[in-house]
C-alpha cells in the first residue's frame, strides 16, 4: 500500500541526498500537503519539489522534527521483518564487538532505527522510544526482541523530555517478563549494581566504555576525584586497578546509594568515599581547605540542551574546568568529558586551554576519546557523534 505523499519545498532535499534522515517542519510545502492532513506516526513517503521520491518515513505533524526517514525505499513496509532485520543487523555488530552481553543494541538513527534506543543488560533490555513514529510500532518491536532475543524482561524507559514533545505518555513499565530483585552488570572487568526503572536515561551510560578504561590503566596509587559520579562507572574501575583512595561526588542520593553497593560487590569499598553535594560547592570548599588530587574526572551531565542555552552552558564548562584545575597535584591529569552536542570538540579544547593559562599552569593532552563503539556515529548526522574526552597532563608553569 501507498504511503500519503509529503512534498519538499525547493532545494529542502539536499540534507536528505547527502543522508541525513530529518525533516523539520520548516522545509515542508505545506500549501501542496498540509501538516493536518497527517496524525502523529503516521507513514509518509517524502518526495522533492520536482516530485522524485527521497525515501519512507514516519511524520509527526506537532515537532520541529516533523518527519524521520527510515528507508530510501519507497512506501516500505514496518512489521516484523523490518524490525528483524534492523535488529539483527545491529546484533551482529555488537556481537563482534563485545563477548558478553552488556552494550548499547539500539543507537537510534546510526542503526537505521530513528526514535528508538536499546540497552542490553544481560538478561533484560532497557528501550527508549523518543518519537510517535515507534512508539505505534511498540507491540511488532517488544515481539520482535522477544523473539530474537528471549530476554527474561523488557522495561519501557518513557521518563524523558523528548516523549513529551511528541505528545506521548512519560510513565515508565515492565512490558515483558519481570525484572530481577537484582540487577548487575558487568563493564572493565568491574561488576555494577544498576536500577534500571528509576536511574537516569536508560539506566545506565554505556558511551564512556573505553575512556573509563583508560582512566584505570593509570589510576594505580593515585589519588582520584570523581566528579558527577553517578553510580561508579569511573570511580570503581580505577579503584580496582590499584588507585590508592577515590572520592565521588555527585547530587544524587540514589546514585551513590548504588556506587556504594558496587563497590562491595567488588571488594573496593575500603578505598572510596561517597560524597553528596553540589559539585560547584564541592570543589569550591576543596580549593578553600588545599585539597588536591593527582586524578580528576570531570563528566557532567549535558549542560546545553538546546542551542539557545549555549552561553550559559559555555560559562558552567569553564567555571568547572577551572576549579578542577586549582585543585589538581601538579602534573596531575584532568579527564574532562561533555556530551552535549552543542558544545563542539574544538569548544572544549579552547576551554582547557583557556582555564590552564588563566591559573598559569603548562597543559598537555596526551590522549582524546569519544563515545564506545556501541554508539556508533552515522557520517551524514553530526549529531550522532555528541560525545567527547580529553585527557590532560598538567604540571607547573613553564
């Protein structure tokens, strides 16, 4: 069957040809299709201004995204053997990647699969669906990872903003199976304790996989600072390699309620503290009282959202940077990560180097990293490649 047609204005396609999968609302001829011709989710076939077709997708007439392209195929059809295929294209990626069962599944528009995000955590899988799109293919994808997967439960994440603007419920649920009384997973050799319904996205940051590791090839006989800690996933690997003493610090109780459960789990707890307070008052006091640390790690949540938030989320990258810095051992290492999309890799270096030559201290990055390869960056949609690290040896000024 025939999708209903959605025409471009001219010259709107050239994103889409280069392989883009968005439209916004902006780039529509809606004189030719109007917008409230279509509903929420509804299939499309988006066509240029000369009528050639670009390909399926799924609209969603109220959002600046309006429509997501989810195959260059004309009026494809989304069932069961769609969500095979996608699903089982991206298993078998992260199959050769990783030998045990913890890892991002599902990277939205990377793995052809716009709206839609999967953690895998052994036995149970964590699904994010952001857009209208999926959200009325929800009961063909449960039983589609049922089938492929046979987890023992599938959770719902629906607590996020993005749902929202799509007009779509927040509440999260167990929609298959049931969750054991105890989750665990494992990342760096370290054992973690997670809660997969009331922890923050999906309930665990899987992207920083290979920086953390990183952390912990060095971290023996240091002494480290975790800053917006979560639930350990920096903090414990390193305490297992052999650092002498780790503090992490973040606001959330239930974070470090589960960090502290890990730890023992990983026989570490002797060697961490668990700190809840500000970060910002944190480093402020720890400045005041002459505290230092020889390794700082330094990942806070994203601090600009939205492009019109970018001033404000800059200026709270370099006040952080900065104080990290002042209460960093001389040739010390700084790890400062930001996974804000806005903030560019390039934003952050000028910040780094900023913030060293202000307190006049000698700055060396000596290593970058950025998302695992379980997130993998599609190379037409710069948004998919958010995340980025860099690693600083810091000494006294030349």
């Amino acid at each position: 069957m025939a999708h209903p047609e959605l025409f471009l204005k001219k010259n709107e396609d050239k994103r889409l040809r280069k392989g883009h999968l968005w439209v916004f609302s902006n780039e529509i001829d809606t004189k030719r299709t109007p917008l409230d011709a279509f509903s929420s989710g509804d299939m499309v076939l988006v066509k240029d201004s000369k009528g050639s077709s670009l390909g399926s997708a799924y609209i969603n007439p109220n959002t600046l995204i309006c429509a997501r392209l989810i195959s260059r195929k004309p009026s494809v059809k989304i069932g069961g053997n769609f969500f095979k295929k996608r699903l089982g294209d991206a298993l078998a990626l992260r199959e050769r990647l990783f030998d045990k069962p913890y890892y991002r599944l599902i990277f939205g528009e990377s793995d052809g699969l716009p709206g839609l995000v999967i953690d895998r955590f052994g036995s149970a899988l964590s699904v994010q669906i952001t857009t209208a799109g999926i959200e009325k293919q929800k009961d063909i994808l449960i039983s589609t990872l049922v089938e492929l997967l046979s987890p023992d439960a599938i959770i719902l994440k629906n607590d996020n903003s993005q749902r929202q603007l799509e007009g779509l419920s927040q509440e999260s649920e167990v929609i298959y199976g049931s969750l054991p009384e105890t989750l665990v997973i494992e990342e760096n050799n370290a054992l973690f304790k997670i809660n997969v319904v009331d922890g923050q996205k999906t309930g665990w940051f899987y992207d920083h996989r290979n920086s953390r590791a990183e952390v912990a090839k060095i971290a023996k006989n240091q002494r480290v600072l975790d800053l917006f800690s979560y639930s350990g996933g920096w903090g414990i690997p390193a305490a297992l390699a052999g650092a002498n003493e780790v503090t992490c610090v973040d606001s959330s109780e239930s974070a470090l309620s589960l960090a502290e459960e890990s730890s023992v789990l990983n026989n570490v707890q002797d060697k961490m503290k668990f700190l809840r307070q500000d970060v910002f008052d944190f480093l402020k006091q720890a400045r005041e009282n002459y505290e230092h640390y020889d390794i700082i790690i330094l990942d806070p949540p994203a601090l600009i959202k939205r492009k019109k938030d970018f001033k404000a989320g800059y200026e709270a990258y370099r006040r952080l940077n900065q104080l990290a810095l002042q209460v960093l051992n001389k040739n010390g290492i700084l790890v400062s990560a930001s996974c804000s999309h806005h903030l560019t890799k390039s934003n952050l270096h000028e910040i780094l180097r900023s913030s060293a030559r202000h307190i006049d201290r000698h700055m060396r990055f000596f290593s970058s990293t950025g998302q695992g390869s379980d997130h993998p960056v599609h190379p037409a949609i710069p948004e998919t490649d958010y995340l980025k690290t860099y690693f600083c040896s810091v000494s006294s000024s030349l």
